[in-house]
C-alpha cells in the first residue's frame, strides 16, 4: 500500500534496464519506495540496475521476463503479485528499431511490433487482472509522441506505439472506478544512450524529466502526461496539417 505521503512502497518495472524505469525508480526510493522488483532478460546489465538499486536502500528482485515469450506471462509476473501487493507497474520495455533496415526486413519490423505492442499488451492484462483483485494500484505505460501521428521517419515503431497507446486509454476505461489507475506517458525524443547518434527532435527531454513528470502524474492521478508538457500542444497542431504539407516537414 501506499504509504501516508502518498508514495507507492513497492514498485514492477517492466523492463528491468529501461533509462526512464531506473530514473524513476531511483526517484521513488528517494521518496520511500522500499520493494523493487525488476522484470527483464537476465544479463549483466539487469544484474547492474539491481545492485545500483540495492546501494540506495531498497529491497531488490530480479524478475526473468521477455516480452515475446508472452506464453508464460501470467505465471513469471504471477510470481510478484504472489509475494504481496504491489503498488505501483510501470511498463516501460519496447525497442525502436531501425526504419530503413525493418522495411525491408519484414520479420524485423514484425520482431519491433510483437515487442512493442503484442508483449505490452499481454504484460500489461496480467498486470492489470492482478491489480485489480488486489483492489488498488497503477499502471503506467510509457507510449510516445512518435504514436501520435505516421511519421517517414519511424511509422513502424510509432504504429506500434500508436496501438499501445490507444490499448491503455482503452484499459484505463475498463478499470475505472476498480480502483487500478493507468496512466499513458507519451515523451517526445528522449536523450539517452539508446538514441545516442540519432539525430534530436524539437523539445527533446532526458530520462530523469520523464521520471519527475510520472512522478507528479502518479500524485495527481492524471490519465495522460506529455513530456515535456509544451508537446501536447506541438502534436495537437500537427495532427490537423493536411497530409502533403505533413510529409515536408522535418519532425
């Protein structure tokens, strides 16, 4: 449960190494976040977060999870929720691809939509089920500005993440008045070193702004977060221009 500040004591991340998860799981912890449990394919990179989770005071777990092995979804992620409640699942796995090379590499494009949308989906009902038999929590699920509109530049990932996005609106429906909260996420480019030497997006934000806006998002129980908060705006024009005009502009 929460405690009397409001901040969750335990927290799923799904994606055990995501920049954005681990900056707002080091967040969290600073404000008594005390149970991480840490979902992701076992590697020395996961077994880093865990430790430098660990050096500030909270209790970790390693949890084995791929996206694409849904299969066993239910029983891995099962396993958490067996060991007690949990406040707070942030889904925040997905991988961006390569355009020009998923274009013409069908069963790449395919391997960026099953991660991406077909996995989410599928963490995203267990985790939720759990939720709600519990009868309290939320759900974050890090979608993004990319979804908002077919881009040259990255429609395959951002179908997928436009398919993520409406599944969580859709989701934070369903639950509503269960007492399970879904929040959608929607950052703009985000620096790190994933997208290092990709060319940067207008309003670009870091990993730790997203983690402050989530942060703040989980206090108000907001149903969506821009990131950074002027983006909302920027993508609300873009979607009315006419399509001719749309594809010569360099977003």
């Amino acid at each position: 449960m929460k405690d009397a500040f409001g901040a969750p004591q335990s927290l799923l991340l799904l994606g055990g190494t995501s920049a954005i998860g681990l900056a707002t799981a080091r967040r969290l912890i600073a404000r008594r976040t005390r149970t991480v449990w840490l979902a992701g394919r076992p590697s020395p990179e996961l077994a880093a977060a865990a430790g430098s989770l660990r050096a500030l005071g909270a209790e970790v777990h390693v949890v084995p999870f791929d996206a694409l092995d849904t299969d066993v979804h239910a029983e891995r992620l099962g396993r958490v929720f067996a060991e007690g409640d949990v406040d707070l699942v942030l889904l925040a796995f997905g991988v961006p691809g390569d355009q020009a090379r998923d274009e013409s590499d069908p069963a790449a494009a395919v391997r960026v939509a099953q991660t991406n949308y077909t996995g989410a989906v599928s963490a995203a009902l267990v985790c939720a089920g759990a939720l709600q038999a519990q009868g309290h929590g939320s759900l974050v699920v890090l979608s993004s500005v990319a979804g908002e509109r077919g881009r040259r530049a990255d429609f395959i990932y951002g179908s997928s993440k436009a398919g993520l996005d409406v599944f969580a609106q859709g989701l934070g429906d369903a639950l509503h008045g269960t007492g399970v909260h879904v929040m959608v996420v929607r950052p703009g480019f985000v620096r790190s070193e994933r997208t290092a030497g990709r060319p940067e997006a207008p309003l670009a934000t870091t990993p730790e702004a997203v983690a402050g806006a989530i942060e703040l998002g989980l206090r108000r129980r907001s149903e969506t977060v821009w990131v950074p908060g002027p983006l909302r705006l920027v993508a609300s024009a873009l979607r009315h221009v006419p399509r001719p005009l749309h594809r010569r502009l360099p977003v």
